[in-house]
C-alpha cells in the first residue's frame, strides 16, 4: 500500500510526523511525504523537518503565496502530476490548510481513496477558509478519523456514514507526548531571564485579529497590562510584525518593560516555553489542545472555537473579542491560581497514529 501523505503549513508536520513514523513501523506501507509549499520559509521548514525527525520530502510543490483561489488552483495543478507519476493507493490529507482540500479534490478526481486526518471539526462560522475547507474535505473523503466526540456529532449531524468514520485520538498529542522529553532538555530560560511558571506566553497572527488597527491596539494594551503584572514572552509571527511597523505601533511594543520579544520558534522550543509558562494568550487552533494536554491555562481570543472540548474538559478560556478589560479579569484570576485543573480528552494517549495505520491497513492493503 502507497501512502502520499500532505504537508502545506507548519501544523502539518506536527501531525504527519508521528503518522510517518507509524506507517514505516508497517513493511506493507510505502509512506512518501508531498510538501505543497503553501507556507513555505527554509529556516523554519528545515527546523521542523529536523526535530520531528521527517525525511526529506519526496516532492517539494513550491506553490508559495497568493489568494486562496490562485493558491489551491496551483497546487492541484502540481499535485497532479505527482499523482499521475505515483499512482498511490491512499491520499492522506490532515488539518484544514488549502494544501488539504486541493489534494483531496485532485485524488477524488483520480478515483484514489482519500482519508481526513483531524475530520470533523467545526466552529460555525463560515467567514473562516478553514471552515469551508474542513466542511468540503470531509464531504469528499473515503475515511476520516476523528479527535474528538464533538467531531463525531458534527459528522452525524452532516450525514456522513458512520462505517467511514473512526474517533482515534489526536495525532498533535502524539507528537507533543514522542517530542516532550526532548524539549524539556533544552533550559531556554536561563538566557531568556525567566524562570518557569513565572511569566506568560502570548501568539497572535489570526488575520481577524492582526490585520486591523484595533486589533493591534487591543493586543498592545493587553500585553502591556499583563506585563505590569509579570513577565511577558511574545514569539511575534512575521504577518503580525509587518502589521505593527505599518500601523506604526512597533516601537510602542518594543518599549514595554518586561516584555520579551523573540521571532517564531522551532518545535521543541515552543513547546518548552508552552510547558514552562503560568499562561498563554493566544489565537492559534492547535495551541488550544497543547495546553489542554499540558495542563497550562490558555486564553483564546476566536469567536468560537473548532476544538471544544479544549474548553469543556480542558485548560481553554474562549474570548470572543480582543477587550483589554475582559482579558485583564481573567489574567488576574489565572495569575492568583483560581484556573481550570483540566482533564486529558479520551484517546489523548499518544497512539493515534498507531490506529490510523492499522485501520488503513486492513482497508487498503492489497
């Protein structure tokens, strides 16, 4: 059995990472990695590529940038070549990047079974790419495995058939559980001045949040009023530095005492500073169910949240608007030690992977 596995944005590797390792454990597989390229900077794709330990990709698409219509159009362009010189048995496709829905769209065409990784998730509200991307892929593929109940209800709700549908877990969680013991080698701390559980972690780079003016005030407001509470540390993404420059709002952010301002990390140092912070502020999807595994408090500035059970059993706080005053409660309630304990989610354990590959083994192998 021939597996061509997508990769296009940085979470990608996160969870293809454990699904290669789990795949090559299989004689029976052949796993081979495509990276669209969709988001695509050498240093930062070598640096992951690197710690989770992937091969080189076997095909690199290099489709760069552009709107989403010119984006998914070029990598379906591309991706079917691949096709046509692979002829694979399964397409496997995960998360909700344009890398996700083209490939899916590309292998249906192809009549070569397609199997969702990270199926079912929703947030309700349909502005978001990812939102149609996640809806439209699930709509189209042969398997989709599942990380959570609500994904299992949501799918239900869509009349997606039930025998297609399979709840194993998280494949995010496998790789922070294979990678953590590595990361908490690393001591950043010490060069950073900080010390563990005494400062809090913010990212930002949702569009909704950075691409306007009063998003970006809101956010400096909250990193400034958290930073006369106790040290900050902002990893800033590139998208949200050009946005402060332009707004003329960067040396105001350089200015503030006690914040640390660092570029976008690798793997295994953001998930040593995830570890090690009392709270993290953000607006990431994945960093929602990082925390909820590490027990660390996170506030997650989305109108709503495609991860619920991030915030039903885990450590996850949802805003739905960046108010400096709201935040500020909550932060003080954190920081006092009045936070949510958290539960692990089911089937959060480490061995998604494993039961991916064993169920597309008996399905497709010949």
């Amino acid at each position: 059995m021939k597996i061509l596995s997508i990769v296009g944005a940085r979470p990608n590797f996160m969870k293809v990472a454990p699904l290669h390792r789990a795949f090559s454990k299989h004689a029976e597989i052949e796993s081979k990695i495509i990276h669209t390229g969709q988001h695509y900077d050498a240093k930062m794709s070598d640096v992951f590529f690197n710690q989770l330990e992937l091969p080189k990709p076997d095909y690199f698409l290099g489709v760069g940038g552009g709107s989403h219509t010119q984006q998914t159009a070029r990598i379906m362009i591309e991706f079917e070549q691949v096709m046509l010189a692979e002829t694979p048995d399964v397409v496997l496709v995960v998360g909700d990047v344009n890398s996700t829905i083209a490939c899916a769209m590309v292998a249906v065409k192809e009549h070569v079974p397609v199997v969702h990784v990270e199926a079912g998730l929703r947030s309700g509200d349909r502005r978001m790419p990812e939102e149609i991307n996640r809806i439209m892929t699930d709509g189209i593929s042969d398997d989709l495995f599942v990380t959570e109940n609500a994904g299992m209800v949501n799918l239900k709700k869509e009349s997606i058939p039930d025998d297609k549908v399979h709840f194993v877990g998280n494949v995010m969680i496998d790789s922070l559980v294979y990678y953590r013991e590595k990361a908490s080698t690393l001591n950043l701390l010490d060069g950073l001045g900080l010390e563990s559980k005494k400062y809090v972690l913010v990212t930002m780079h949702r569009p909704s949040n950075v691409d306007v003016a009063e998003g970006l005030k809101n956010i400096l407001a909250i990193i400034k009023d958290t930073a006369s509470r106790t040290k900050v540390l902002f990893p800033v993404h590139p998208r949200t530095l050009k946005n402060m420059e332009t707004n003329g709002l960067l040396e105001e952010l350089k200015a503030i005492q006690n914040v640390t301002l660092m570029e976008p990390q690798g793997y295994l140092e953001f998930l040593y500073l995830m570890e090690n912070a009392q709270l993290i502020i953000t607006d990431s999807g994945g960093i929602q169910e990082e925390t909820t595994y590490l027990k660390v408090p996170c506030i997650t500035f989305r109108a709503s949240t495609e991860r619920p059970v991030t915030v039903e059993l885990g450590t996850n706080y949802l805003l739905s608007d960046l108010n400096p005053e709201s935040v500020q409660e909550l932060v003080i309630e954190i920081l006092s030690g009045k936070s949510k304990q958290g539960q692990t989610p089911p089937l959060w354990d480490g061995h998604a992977a494993e039961r991916i590959a064993e169920i597309l083994l008996k399905k497709y192998a010949k």
